[in-house]
C-alpha cells in the first residue's frame, strides 16, 4: 500500500487525510474524521445509507475511493446540522413519521437535501426516481415520500393550496 | 378520548445522523474480531491448523473449537448449540475457527492464513430429506432429526369432510425471506475478570440472551451485561446469535475488547432466515359456504439449530383457527434439523405463512360456491365474546366492521368488471399481543417510574425499541396517567444492568405488556406523591399535572420532587410496577389463551400482472385494523404501511436463493427488496374500540401488519390471472411457468 496526503474538503474544512487513496471514503469520514452520521449498510453501493453530497449531488461514499474525493466539495448530514433550511427537512420528516429504525434516514435526507436544493422548475418532481438509490426496510416510503413531497413540492404546494 | 399524536422523542436525533448504532461506538484498545466458516453444508473438520494465523503481526487471539468452553446452551429449551464448531460442521457459514486483531489488515490477513481442511458429507437438505430412514443424525440427542412434533384435533375432522358439500385443498410453500435489516448485525464484547462479560449488542431480547450467553460460558447471569444501542432494523433478525457469543469468546482469551461487524455479505451468508414452511392444507364447507372442518400438515425446516423455529411452527399450525369457526381442526407439525442456515423468527412468525395458504383455499372454496370471497369470510369468522376452538378468549373483535371497511375503501365490488391482468384480492388475519409460549416462566412487564429532580419523570423498562415506537407509546402512557406533557417524559431502556426485567420486544408483546406495565408504575407513582404532598404541604395538598397546590400556593414538580429527594436522603420519588397479564400457557395440543388481547385485520391489495414479463405490480392497497385504541398515531399507521411494503416484497421479489445450503443471492442488488416505487400508496385505517385488558384499551399493531398481506397479493393475482400460484415468491419465473403450464384454449 502506498500512502498518500489527500486534501479534502469536508463540511467547509479544508481537511488533511494520509492513508491508502483507495480507501473507501465512507470509512474515512466515519474512522478518521469520526462523523458517524454516516451510515454503512452494503459497502457495495447498493443500499444508499452511505449518501453523502459530492459537488451537491448524492453519492454513495462507501464505494468512492477517497482519493476521488479530493478536490470535490463532500459534505455530510452533520454538516447541515445548523441549517436553518436543512431543519424544515428535518421537521418535516419527524412530523410524517419518516424514520422508524433510523439507520437509512441519513442517507435519505442526504438525498433529499440534494434534491431540495435543484430547481424542479415549478413541478413536483418525481419522487420515486430521487430516493431509487435508497433503500428502506421499516417505513414502505409512503412517510419518507411525504416529507418529501411537503419540502421539494413546497412551490408547487403552495400554488396547488 | 382519541389519541393525540405522539412524537417518538428520538426522532430529531435518528434524522440528523446523531443517533448511535453499534458499529458507531468504540472502546480503547478494541481489537477487530473475524470468524472462519465453513464452506461445506456437512462435513467432517479433518484438520485445523492456526499456526501461521497466529504469527500475523497484531493478531491477539486466536480460537478454535477445542479451546472454548463446552457447555449445552442455547436460547429455547433446545439446547443444540456450541460456540464454535469441533467435529463437524453443519451449515455453510458455520462457526470453525474465530480470530482478533489490532487492525482489519491483520484480521483479514490471518483469516486468509488459517487452514482448515474437511471431509465433505451427504448433506440433508430439505425437512423430508431429514426424516428419511438412514439419514445422517444432525444432533444425537434427536435421533429422528424432528425436534419438535405437533399433533393435535379438536372435533371430529374425518366425519367433518365426509360431510362436506365442498373441499378445497392445496400443497403451499413460503419461502426462505432475508429479515433485510439495513444495520448489518454487529457486536462489541469486553471481558473483564471483576465485572465480567459486557456486551454492546443489538438484541431486543436482551435479557434472554444474557441467560443464553451465561450458560454458553458457564457463568452466574449476573456475570453478563448486555447494553442494547439503537436497533438498525430486525425484523426477528437481531434476538440471541453466535456472533455475539464468538466476540465474548474472543474477548476472553485477548483480554481486550473485540468488534465483529458483519459486512452485507457475511451477512447474508450467515443469515437466519425466515422459517421455509411446506403446508399441505384442506378446508370443508357446507353447501351454503358454512365452514366445517380444517386440516394441515406443515413440515418446518429449522437448519442445522433450533434458534425460534418450534414458535414459529406453533403459530403455523395453531393461530388461524382462532379467526375463523372451522368448527373441527387438525394439525400435524414436523419441524426438522436440515443442513441449511438455521431458520428462525420474521414479522409475523408462521401466522402470516399459514394465512397464505388458508386465504388461497377460502377464495378457492368462494369460486367453487360461486360467492363473494369477502362474504364468505363474513360468515365464518369469530366475534367479540368468543371462546374460539384453539382457546383464545376475545375480549374484543372488530373483524366484522373491519371486512366491511375495506370492502368500502377498496370499492371491492369493482372486481367483477376487471378485465385479465388486473386483480383485486382479499385476506384477513389475527395476531397477539404477547404470547405466554414464549416464556412460561413469566410472561408480563416490569416499569419503573421516577419523579426527577428536574420535575421530569422516568420510565424504565425492560422492553426494546427498534424503532417501531414504543417509546413514544410508553411517554403518551405515562403523560395520560400523571396529567403532563409527554415531552417531560424519558423513557429509559437496553441495558440489562440498570433496568428492570424484561422479555423483550416479541409476539407484538410491546405496547400491552409493557405499556400495562408502565400504566402500573405511573398510577402508582401518580398516587403515592398524593398521599405524601398532603404529609409534606399540609392535608389540603393537591397533586396536578404541573405540580402541587396548596390553597393559593403552587410548588412546581420540580420543587416538589426536590423537596422529596431531600426528605429521603437523596434518592428520588421511585416506584416499581409488574404487570402480569391473566393468560394460560397452552397446553401439550397448543390449547389456551395465551394472550391478553387479539389484534385483527382485513385488507385488500389490487395489482396488475404484465402480460409480456409477469412481473406484478401492486397498484393499490388498503388496510382496516382493529388494533384496539391507537395510542401512537403516526408510529402503528408506520408499522401498517411498513409490514404492507415487506409483504410485496415477499410476495412478489424476495427469495434467498440456496443451492447445496449455500445462499447464491448475497446482495442486496441480488436479493431485490422493495424500493419506493415498489409501494403503492397504502390506506391505512383503524376501527377504534377499547380492549378491556390493554393500556387504555390498546392491543397490538406490529405483526398484524404483515399476516393478512400474502394472501391478499396472492389472491389479487388469481383473480388477475385466473390461475393460482401455490410457492412464494409469486416472482415473473414462476407466474409465466404456471401460465405455460395452463391448457391452451
């Protein structure tokens, strides 16, 4: 293995990393950088609780080797936290009940935060094709969808009401 | 009084990421543990050889089955266990030789290094397989290799069917279903030799499986501690398991602690599915659609151990004759070892497997009597006030009112006019809430309320939330009961040093045991601080939902709870309740009623086959439940619409794949569950009436969920197609095969 000093920019923060650039960079941030809102659940891209955001879209960080990831913008949920924005999501996921276990949520929101932030051009979007990379077991989506629909929707739900 | 919405109190935490699962946690020096399995479904272990693992650098323990202790233990009161394996090896992925390691290098490294060489054996596949005379014996102390036989009959089934107008009957086949928990399972053990064995371990069985891993090392119970953070999804997946007890081991002999995350693949590899069940089913009616008789046969295969399979067959043979009056019923069960991963618990545990076949024939018996499927049910199904043939006594039932909803909701009567491909199906279904089978010894709840210092109260109990909402539930509890907010309420549990005794989150058992529990502990915690704030302010003290008044005088609860802590010497105001329900443990022909209350439900799926692939769609679904009163809104319409979505995703896609024991579909892009399109929109409603035995009259949500959905999908299907699909998963293969296999016309 050769090690490498790879820079990332994570959350904001210009970050110092050194290590095998083929690392996964789910592992990066949760081990090194200990941001373990960062869920894995497949490490074979396939389940979506890894989502975290690349140059603002999603993307599965437990099959993106962390070198891929430097000089790209990476930010993950604990970097929305303070939000004001990201919170409307937060509440408005609580409020439809879209989590039940919780461990696909992150992921999730990370998607949806994506999508909340590309303009939909004054259409409900299609919702089932946003959260196809996300998979989850407790809820049959119908809350995720919801929220979803509550937050991305909001210019058409306001014409429409 | 309705229910008030009810905020799971971790919710901002699980959605903002903060929320902490076991692979999120790390203790100081904790070495990364990995296990050896076999690759064989029955083989001889001819040699082991470690030596070269162990010279790896940063490999600290290494073990094998001749180095661990050799004690008969296990979960049920089947005790086929051991920790790893010595002689043989009876399933691919069984346990041979176990190693931790300072770095997951390392581990990997030295898990590369371990030989391990096999004599490969016949192995026994299937439960008929088991039984063959001359088959291999799995385990000595069952020489049939059938751990579990049921037979019972109540009535007189032969002359029942020799009376019958009509008999429908029927081989049916559920299969092999990944629990698909997206935490994969995961463990931190730590041995030490003052406080003896903790675990950080995802089971909602906890106190169980501190017993079991007491027995697997020989240790007093209260040698073990088992911390339970956060579940990520189990489904049944997550009670009691090896690899908790292979970290334990591990830990001991490296003196450190040890990690053992299971990746997906290992995962999947090592699963415990649900239990595969073969029913061979028929049902009799009189000419006017009267039912008269029911007869199973159920061969159960449990794999190479017995983790819940006996419940599981139990619920199968026994649990629909309690939701319908079939008047004489008979059940043969064989539960069989087989070479195969053990089986164990799913969501809905054998009930939902029985219901498959038993709504298929009743829709069959409706074709052959040319009547509605709905009214036929109608007219055969239990009431409030029954005591029906397996023993159950319905204190409460709403069956009738919820058929007729769904029939409302669904436009039911639309089904005469669809055309070929589009289908609309019926199934209903019953459950418990809680079952005294589980645990004879005790089968109630214990809660502790306590008024803190802060004036905020706390709940303690020994059940497990895995994220279905009961904490949420025991908060509207216990703000009902002490007249406050349920924001000032912590409902503390998942630790079975701290917290009280508890069987744990099975058989839907949370919200009516334990929530009596909690009623308990609050009514009293409610009633002693009145007596004591009259002692303490004056005999005009009155308790309220804020505090205390005493004429125009207000203590807040904060104060009075202070000036309770300092009158009795720093401990805080405490109470400790158990609730133990009036049930009657089954007797040997599974007879009683084993539980306080009996959840029921009737739903409708409407779905369209494509003509071209067969690949079903399910475009439509409604489900009426009488879960008693609803106490968590927003969490029992989630367990609806939750258990609706696993059901498609049974019915219609998922299938582990096993060749030779080996599970050939280890991903999750193999083994395909539900995404969001996938689910149709799901209408969800609930026929409120009190249960006299529940919490505030509820009964419970979680497992009915799922029970009635095979059947519905399945006979939505044949109603589509006009043939009927007899063997989950009613996947595109198999529905073009049955079409094939169709005279042409």
């Amino acid at each position: 293995m050769q090690e490498q000093h790879i820079i990332l920019n994570l959350n904001g923060e210009e970050k110092m990393w050194v290590g095998d650039p083929t690392t996964p960079l789910a592992d990066v941030i949760r081990e090194h950088f200990q941001l373990t809102g960062t869920k894995v659940g497949c490490r074979t891209g396939e389940c979506g609780a890894c989502t975290i955001i690349l140059d603002g879209a999603p993307m599965n960080s437990c099959i993106l080797p962390v070198a891929m990831a430097e000089n790209s913008v990476i930010q993950t949920i604990e970097g929305l936290a303070d939000d004001r924005r990201f919170q409307w999501l937060v509440t408005a996921m609580a409020e439809e009940g879209g989590a039940q276990c919780g461990f696909c949520t992150p992921g999730i929101m990370m998607t949806l935060w994506a999508s909340s932030q590309a303009s939909h051009g004054g259409q409900h979007p299609d919702y089932h094709a946003i959260l196809k990379n996300n998979l989850c077991r407790c809820t049959g989506y119908q809350s995720i969808l919801a929220a979803a629909k509550r937050v991305l929707g909001r210019e058409v739900n306001a014409i429409e009401q | 009084m309705s229910s008030e919405v009810t905020m799971a109190s971790d919710f901002p935490a699980k959605i903002s990421g903060r929320t902490q699962y076991v692979d999120d946690l790390h203790l100081p020096g904790e070495l990364y543990g990995g296990i050896v399995r076999s690759p064989h479904p029955y083989a001889k272990i001819t040699r082991v050889d470690i030596r070269e693992a162990q010279q790896v650098a940063g490999v600290k323990a290494v073990i094998t089955g001749d180095n661990v202790p050799h004690h008969a233990y296990g979960p049920t009161v089947y005790k086929d266990w051991n920790i790893l394996a010595c002689e043989k090896v009876l399933f691919v992925g069984d346990e041979v030789v176990a190693i931790a390691a300072d770095s997951r290098d390392a581990l990997r490294q030295a898990l590369d290094k371990v030989v391990v060489e096999y004599e490969a054996l016949e192995p026994i596949l299937n439960p008929h397989a088991a039984l063959q005379p001359g088959a291999a014996v799995l385990h000595e102390a069952v020489p049939d290799n059938r751990p579990v036989k049921i037979e019972f009959e109540r009535g007189d089934v032969d002359k029942a069917f020799a009376q019958a107008y009509i008999v429908r009957s029927g081989r049916y086949t559920t299969n092999r279903i990944y629990h698909g928990h997206l935490e994969p399972i995961a463990v931190i053990a730590n041995w030490d030799e003052q406080d003896g064995l903790t675990l950080w371990a995802g089971s909602h069985i906890p106190y169980r499986a501190r017993e079991t891993y007491a027995a697997a090392f020989g240790l007093p119970e209260e040698k073990v501690r088992i911390n339970v953070p956060p579940i990520g999804g189990s489904f049944g997946a997550k009670y009691v398991l090896k690899v908790h007890v292979i970290a334990a081991a591990l830990s001991m002999r490296a003196g450190a602690p040890v990690r053992i995350a299971l990746d997906r693949y290992e995962d999947m590899l090592t699963a415990h599915p649900r239990v595969p069940l073969e029913i061979d089913i028929r049902i009799a009616a009189d000419k006017d659609g009267h039912f008269l008789g029911k007869d199973v046969v159920v061969y159960g295969d449990a794999g190479a151990r017995i983790y819940w399979s006996p419940n599981v067959l139990a619920s199968a043979c026994t649990r629909a004759d309690s939701l319908y009056q079939f008047h004489n019923v008979r059940a043969k069960g064989n539960l069989c070892y087989t070479n195969n991963s053990p089986t164990t618990c799913m969501r809905g545990f054998g009930n939902a497997e029985m219901l498959f076949a038993v709504e298929n024939v009743i829709d069959e018996i409706a074709e052959g009597l040319g009547m509605d499927p709905a009214q036929l049910r109608l007219q055969n199904i239990v009431h409030k006030g029954d005591t029906t043939i397996g023993g159950y006594h319905l204190d409460s039932c709403e069956l009738e009112a919820c058929i007729r909803q769904v029939i409302t909701l669904s436009g039911w009567a639309r089904r005469r006019d669809f055309k070929k491909y589009h289908g609309l199906g019926m199934a209903i279904g019953n459950h418990v809430s809680g079952y005294r089978g589980i645990d004879p010894r005790f089968d109630g709840s214990t809660a502790v309320a306590r008024l803190l210092a802060s004036g905020r109260v706390e709940i303690e109990t020994g059940e497990i939330d895995l994220g279905q909402g009961m904490s949420g539930t025991y908060a509207h509890i216990a703000a009902r009961v002490l007249g406050i907010d349920p924001s000032f309420i912590t409902v503390q549990s998942g630790d079975t040093g701290r917290y009280p005794f508890g069987i744990g989150t099975l058989a839907s058992r949370s919200t009516v045991m334990g929530g009596n529990a909690v009623k308990q502990a609050c009514e009293r915690l409610r009633n002693e601080l009145a007596n004591w704030v009259k002692q303490h302010y004056g005999p005009t003290a009155v308790l309220t939902g804020g505090g205390v008044e005493v004429g125009q005088e207000q203590h807040a609860l904060a104060e009075v709870a202070r000036d309770f802590i300092s009158c009795h010497g720093g401990d805080a105001f405490s109470v400790k309740e158990t609730y133990t329900p009036a049930t009657e443990l089954p007797d040997r022909t599974l007879y009683g009623n084993p539980s306080p209350s009996y959840p029921f439900a009737a739903h409708v799926a409407e779905v369209e086959v494509d003509p071209d692939t067969f690949r079903v769609k399910v475009i439509g679904y409604w489900a009426v439940h009488d879960a008693g009163m609803v106490l968590n809104r927003p969490a029992a319409t989630g367990q609806v619409v939750g258990g609706v979505a696993q059901g498609i995703g049974w019915v219609t896609m998922e299938d582990f794949k096993v060749s030779q024991g080996q599970v050939q579909n280890r991903s999750l892009l193999d083994y395909r569950m539900p995404g969001s399109s996938d689910v149709p929109p799901v209408t969800v409603e609930f026929l409120e009436t009190e249960d006299p035995n529940g919490p505030f009259g509820a009964k419970s949500v979680g497992e009915m969920a799922i029970d009635p959905v095979p059947g519905a999908i399945s006979n939505a299907i044949a109603h589509a197609l006009g043939v009927r699909g007899h063997d989950l998963p009613l996947a595109p293969e198999r529905l073009w095969r049955i079409m094939q296999e169709q005279p042409q016309v």
